[in-house]
C-alpha cells in the first residue's frame, strides 16, 4: 500500500500507487546474468476495490519464486537464449545447421522477442498451435506464394497460398531445440524452472520402415549395373546395409581381401557444398563380414579402376567410389541420394536410397540372423534395442515361422481334436518320410492295406519273409508289425501270423481305433 508521502516500503518488495490509481509491485530478484543490471519482477493491478488485496498476494506470490528460485532472474528474450545457447552448445555441423534454420525461419519470428520471463503454458500451446496450421505463419492473411524470390514471370508454380501444417518431425526439433536451450539457461542462472516443458510433447510415432520387395530390389541392382561404378555402390548398399555417408567415405585399405572383412569407421557429411569427414553416427567402427562374391566383385572392381587410372596398382587411402579414376576424391551423399532417385522414379516408384538399410536388415531377419547381429552390422547402438524397435514387425514375423518350424519338428500328439472340439486319442500315424527300416516295411504294408491288396482277414507275410525281402533283422521286421498293431491296422496272435482287421469289427470292438484309423485313411 502507499502512505500520504508516497510508497510505504517493507521488508521485501513494494506496492506503488500510480497516478490513474493502479497498483505497480516490485519485488527485488537479484542482479540480471545478461544486463548485470538489478533485475525486479514487477507486475501493474488495475484500480478498483480490490486492488490493495490482489497487490498483496501478487508481492507474496512473487517473494514466493524469489525464494525458491522459480522466478526468472532475466528480462532477457527468447531470441537473446538461442544466440548464447548456439555460440555454446557443440553439436555436429549439420545438425546444427538444420536447428539454425528451423530457428530462423518458426522460432524467431514468432516468439523470439518474447521474454523468457513472461513464457507460460498458453503461449507455448498457442505457438506449437500456429506451426501445425501453416508453416507460413498466415494467420489468415491472403498473398500470392511465388516459386521464387528471385524476379520472375509468373507461371502455374506460382498461385494463392495455401495453409500447409508444419510435419510433425520438424515440431519435435523445435521443441528439442527449446528445451535443451532452457535447460541451459536454468544451469547458468537466468531462470529458476524451465519454461518450454510446459509445452505438451507430440507423441513419438511408431517406425514404418519400407524396404524394397525382393522383387524391386532384383530390378533395382539390374538397372544400377548398366553403370559399373554405380552398380558396384548400390550392390555394397544391398549387402552392408552402410548409410550413405558411410559408403563414401570407404577407402581400399578398409577392405581386407583375406578375412573379407569390411571396416566402417568414418563418413562424409554434407551441407549445401561443403563435404567433410567425420566419425560414424555412433562414434564406433564396425567390421563387417562380406560374401565370397561380394568381394570378388570388389577384387575386379579395384582392378578396373586401377587400369583405368593408368596405375599399377591404386594407394591404399584411394576411395573405393570417386568422380576421379584414382579414388583421391569422395563422393557427395546428396547426389548419390538424387542418383538413386532419379533410378527409382525411372522404374516407378518413389524411393531413397536409405531404403536400401532398411532391406539390409529386413533380409538379414528374415533369414534368421539374430538381433545383436543385425545390429552391429548396421551400426545400431543400444545392443540392439533400436533395431528391435524400427524392425518390430519383421522381428515378429521372423518369431511366428520359428513357431512353425518348432511345431514341425516335435513329434505327432497321441491325441487330437474331434469335430466337436473335444481331445480323442488318435492312434499313431506311419510317416511316409521317415526312412527307418521298420517304418518303411509299415508304410508298405499299409498302403496295401488301405489300397485293398490286401483285405480284412487276410494275412501278412510272416515275419521271416519280411525280414528277407528287406534285409533286414528278424527283430526290424518284428517292430513293423507291431508298429501296424498299434496302428489298429492288424491283429496278433500268439504263434499265428498278424491278419488284417476288419474295419467294422473294429468299429464295434474299438470305438477311439476306429476314429484313429478313419482319420489316417481320409488322408
């Protein structure tokens, strides 16, 4: 409140009247980290009956912050942050120049000049909510997009503008690259909380990898061999599962002919013109085991590219894909991307070469290769969880044909289900693929059973002629008629020869038999 003298100071903080009867409160919140100024947090109440009480809580509730330090200690901007976060925060090149132009173009002009002060919730949603409206900021407003900046004749490619939202990848970067800038400004002391994780996060989307058929692959590696060098780079992508960088950063002497083991350890990246070196995306080299026709195919590419570069044998440090006959040159990955583009398209389809990764590992898991595996050939970091989780569905798929084969290779049940729905036992049944001597002296019998060469009543061949017609021991031929026996095909007795059951008899005398033999010869 304020006395007849003017403001009536306290402890802490302050209430003024001014002039139009509105209430201004200070509060004293240290020195500012970017001015090196006093910093206040201040706020004006409008005139009216309860402004003394609203003043009031409002110095509370900002001595409040002061004290747990959630109040900001700044009047710097949004913009102000991002230009000491980027002079600071070391990230690779080309990222950094992906967040520099998606601050450029979305963050500045819509919220750079904000305080960081004055960030709440509702401003953040009101932002995000403008970017998935229109990446151009429209706000309703009606113009003409041009195909250029440049002067020009307008033609069909220029025309009304029209609302596109920003995707939601591009969403998620901006909300990175604020976050980790306010977390950065809560550890240098501008600010006591983080303002931009009050923005709601976009969920992450599940991956949907789409790699070639094997059919498209096969016209995808016929068309690229019409080129040598081009069908050589595109075939090592099928087989190494590399990303691009990765592939044109190979040299000669990363290849080891004798153990036909492949080393990764570097890639060439780019931004607009400028291509450089650097490690791998994970900062790890791996090796990779080539195929015996892989590397021949490599053995005669180097050869060829020798002969051509007029040399005797290439340097060791040659790149194995250049623009140049003795390798001294790497190529870029942004035309190695529209090269492959430019195939595709000619095929009809609408492809990256990153898909060839994505066939890679699809075909490595399919044929059984394990996760880990899959993984380190790939470069994948986490021990596998990121190709668990990019390659789920193939992962799954592989799992449901192991169930299968498990099934297969497990023995037949002595039980099976009725027609309504019910276990029975079944008796069990003669393999024709089994190539046991005793099973293929049952299999014979039995089919001449079922075939009715042989009829209900009938007897089979004793034992001993069984055991000289197959050569075999008295003891096989033996199990072959018992095999029968169990089957509900024959009956034994002692010191008579096995006869062939009647099957109505047998329905009378063995009802769960009788099941058991039907179901056999209904197969």
């Amino acid at each position: 409140m304020t006395s007849a003298n003017g403001p009536r100071k306290r402890t802490r903080g302050e209430i003024v009247k001014l002039p139009s009867g509105s209430l201004r409160v200070k509060v004293y919140a240290g020195i500012d980290p970017v001015t090196k100024k006093r910093y206040y947090l201040d706020e004006v109440i409008s005139a009216g009956p309860g402004a003394a009480a609203e003043a009031e809580k409002l110095r509370t509730k900002f001595l409040n912050q002061v004290d747990e330090k959630r109040s900001s200690r700044t009047r710097a901007t949004v913009n102000q942050l991002l230009d000491r976060y980027f002079e600071l925060v070391k990230i690779e090149e080309t990222t950094r120049t992906g967040y520099e132009s998606l601050v450029r173009i979305h963050i500045r002009p819509l919220l750079g000049k904000s305080a960081l002060g004055h960030l709440d919730g509702e401003i953040l949603d009101s932002f995000y909510k403008q970017l998935r409206t229109c990446r151009a900021h429209c706000r309703g407003r009606v113009f003409v997009e041009h195909r250029t900046e440049r002067p020009h004749k307008c033609d069909g490619r220029c025309g009304r503008h029209k609302c596109k939202p920003l995707a939601d990848s591009s969403i998620r970067k901006i909300q990175a690259i604020l976050s980790g800038a306010g977390k950065r400004a809560v550890r240098w002391g501008w600010i006591g909380v983080n303002p931009f994780d009050l923005a709601e996060p976009l969920p992450v989307p599940q991956p949907d990898p789409k790699p070639p058929t094997v059919e498209q692959a096969a016209r995808i590696a016929t068309e690229a061999w019409r080129d040598l060098d081009w069908g050589m780079l595109v075939w090592l992508a099928f087989i190494t599962g590399a990303r691009r960088g990765e592939l044109c950063a190979l040299a000669w002497d990363r290849l080891n002919f004798r153990t036909r083991v492949l080393t990764i350890r570097s890639s060439i990246a780019q931004s607009g013109r400028k291509t450089w070196e650097k490690p791998t995306k994970t900062h790890q080299q791996r090796r990779i085991t080539l195929d015996d026709r892989t590397v021949a195919l490599l053995r005669s590419y180097r050869d060829h590219c020798a002969e051509r570069a007029g040399l005797k044998t290439l340097k060791a440090d040659a790149r194995i894909f250049s623009l140049v006959p003795d390798g001294s040159t790497w190529l870029k990955p942004d035309s190695v991307s529209q090269r492959y583009a430019r195939m595709c398209a000619r095929l009809g389809w609408d492809m990256n070469i990153h898909q060839l990764r994505h066939y890679s590992a699809t075909e490595l898991i399919a044929a059984g290769t394990d996760i880990r595996t899959v993984a380190g050939r790939l470069g994948h970091g986490g021990g596998g969880s990121t190709t668990l989780r990019v390659y789920s569905a193939w992962v799954a798929e592989a799992d449901d044909r192991a169930s299968g084969a498990l099934a297969g290779r497990l023995p037949d049940l002595p039980v099976a289900l009725s027609e309504e729905g019910k276990l029975a036992p079944v008796a069990p049944v003669v393999s024709a693929d089994d190539e046991s001597p005793y099973k293929r002296i049952a299999k014979d019998l039995q089919g001449a059973i079922v075939s009715g060469v042989l009829a209900p009543g009938q007897q089979l061949p004793a034992v001993a002629d069984l055991a000289k017609r197959y050569k075999v021991s008295f003891g096989t031929a033996q199990r072959a008629i018992a095999q029968l026996r169990a089957a509900g095909l024959v009956s034994v007795s002692r010191g008579k020869r096995a006869v062939v059951v009647d099957p109505a008899a047998a329905a009378n005398a063995e009802p769960a038999k009788v099941v058991g033999l039907h179901s056999r010869r209904s197969k």
